[in-house]
C-alpha cells in the first residue's frame, strides 16, 4: 500500500524531487501510511474522523500541501438520485481499494448548497465544497486496482454501488487550505 501511495504521488508530480539525485539526508519528509493506519482509521467510531470520509495525514511539502484520506461508501438505493459534490481548491485522486460502482463526474449541480465551513469535511479533509444532484455526467464503472483523478471544481459522486466501495483519496492542495499536519485521532502517538 505504502509503494502504491508513492507511486500514485510520483505520477502524478506531486513529488517532483523524487525522481532527482538525493541531496538530503534519506527518508528526510517522508511521511508513511501504512496498511494497519488505513484499517485502524477504517474502523475508527468517535466524535472526530468517524464520517465516510476520514482524512489520514495532511503533510506540509512546502508550495503545497498532500493529504491522504480513506472514505467507504455502502450500498446505493436502486433509482434514488446521484448526490454531487464539488471542492473549489482541492484535486482528488481515486484509488480503489475495495468493491466498486459507478462513479459520475461532470455535468451539472443543480442547486449547489455550500457545506457549512466549520464541518470536518471543509475544515480537513476538502475545503470550500458545494453538494447538490447531478443533471448528466459522465459515468464509469471503477472497480478494486482503478485510479480515478478528480480536478477542483468538477462534482462527482457514486451510485450503483452493490455492497460498498472503499477507496483512497490522495489530495493535492496547493492552496494550504487543509491542516498541515493533521494525523488521524486513531493513529495519532
């Protein structure tokens, strides 16, 4: 898990120095989720970091900021209306671990409502986001091994999910509007 986050981050340049010669000391930044982290945050109940979506780790790299959340998602109701959600300064990139669905991306919002800034969602997982039902869109089936990438801006949610689909989301934020260095209650030392 812990090659494919960094694999996931190399691809798609958020770790632009990686790939050049070693000029500090090793393993200096690095920041490791492990396996275990994912499943102790997975199965997580309190009043923080309990919610489908669960932010890990959110790690200050200087001109941006990388968090790493895990959300699941159980089964949708046959023929009840796709919820969308769209985030103004944050990137999602999908992997899905577990389960599948359909993912619906594009289109439009209809009647996009802002989620309250002082929910955990906007405050560290997203950042300024709106929610509303999607009119069109394109959708595609993603299943365990897919990588989805999701830019700012555009509303997105599932539907179709049989049992549940649980995915990471790696979060480029070259904004800083998520909190650096926020780690998981469940993982916290």
């Amino acid at each position: 898990m812990r090659q494919l986050i960094v694999c996931t981050l190399l691809c798609a340049g958020l770790l632009p120095g990686a790939a050049m010669a070693q000029t500090t000391a090793p393993n200096a930044g690095v920041v490791a989720i492990t396996k275990a982290d994912i499943e102790t945050v997975l199965k997580h109940v309190g009043t923080e970091g309990a919610g489908v979506d669960r932010q890990i780790k959110v790690v200050d790299l200087g001109k941006y900021n990388v968090a790493v959340g895990v959300l699941r998602r159980g089964a949708s109701k046959e023929g009840a209306p796709v919820n969308a959600i769209s985030h103004t300064h944050v990137t999602e990139v999908y992997y899905v671990i577990s389960g599948g669905g359909t993912l619906v991306t594009g289109g439009t919002m209809l009647n996009p409502q802002p989620l309250p800034a002082s929910g955990e969602l906007v405050r560290i997982a997203v950042g300024t986001s709106f929610t509303g039902a999607f009119q069109g869109g394109d959708r595609m089936t993603v299943a365990a091994g897919d990588v989805v990438i999701i830019p700012a801006g555009v509303p997105h949610g599932f539907t179709d999910v049989k049992e549940q689909v649980t995915y990471l989301s790696i979060r480029p934020d070259p904004e800083h509007v998520l909190p650096a260095g926020y780690v998981h209650p469940a993982i916290r030392k």
